[in-house]
C-alpha cells in the first residue's frame, strides 16, 4: 500500500534530515547513557530516573520512525517560482478578506506550516480552500472564528 505523500521543500528536507541525523547520533547515545547510569545507581523498580530516562528513550526513538517515514515519503514542492495561474502547493498567495484586510500566505506541506509566519498547510481549512483557485476567485472558509469571506489578489 502507497503512504500518504509529505510534501517538503528543499529547505525542509534539509532540516527534517539534520534532526534525524542529531537524534541518531547525540540525542539517542545520551539517552543510552542515562539508562546506563540510572541502572547502576539502584534497581530498577521504583526508578525514577531510570523511568524518565526511558519515557526520553521512547520519545527519541518515536521521532526517528516519524522523521525517517516523513523523508521516505518526502514529494519535494518545486521552487521553480514559476507564475502559475492557480494556487498549488508552493504557492505565495495575497488575500483580501471581506473587511478588506490584505493577507499572504506560503502554501506548504503539513510539515513545515507555521501560520504564524504565514506558512499553511495545504491540508488547514483555508490551504485547502484556496487550492486550485485562480487571480479573483472568492472562498468561504470555515475556521474556528466563523466562516471567512477571501478574495484571490495575487499568485506568486
């Protein structure tokens, strides 16, 4: 069965493998130490620092089966900056909301959204909505403050 693509720039490709690479060389060496000493100062039952030390070894090895099903899986979103008539994924798109505020947004994959800085996902309410739209086609989007009214301005 075919997983689920995660679509990544190049950038975020970059950084998922760095962390990857960290977690396997740093952070799971130290947890093996901490395990270690944690054994040697007192049986393992009723451990607190042996039981902490395992919860962090867990949580380590989690992330690692996350990171490297995410970079296996990695569709790497093209930065060719070419125009596009529509919005897809990669896409800088400018807004105008029924107030007549003026949003941007960088649509992303799940893995690198941050809307704080403008990043959506292409799976939010509003990435989804604004997918395939073109230069002054107008959404409705339901999001947690009620529906929104947005109006396509420009496509980068």
């Amino acid at each position: 069965m075919s997983e689920k693509p995660v679509f990544l720039t190049r950038e975020g490709l970059q950084k998922l493998t760095a962390e990857l690479d960290h977690l396997r060389t740093v952070r799971r060496p130290q947890v093996a130490s901490r395990i270690h000493q944690a054994k040697e100062f007192s049986d393992t039952v009723d451990n607190a620092e042996y039981d902490d030390a395992k919860n962090e070894q867990a949580f380590v090895e989690g992330r690692i089966l996350m990171l490297e099903k995410m970079i296996r899986n990695a569709a790497i979103i093209s930065d060719d900056h070419m125009p596009s008539e529509s919005v897809r994924i990669g896409s800088h798109v400018i807004v105008r909301t029924e107030e007549g505020d003026v949003e941007e947004y960088t649509i992303v994959g799940s893995a690198e959204a941050d809307p704080r800085a403008g990043r959506i996902s292409n799976e939010s309410p509003v990435g989804r909505s604004l997918l395939g739209r073109h230069l002054g086609d107008e959404v409705q989007v339901m999001v947690p403050a009620g529906l929104v009214h947005l109006t396509v301005v420009e496509i980068k």
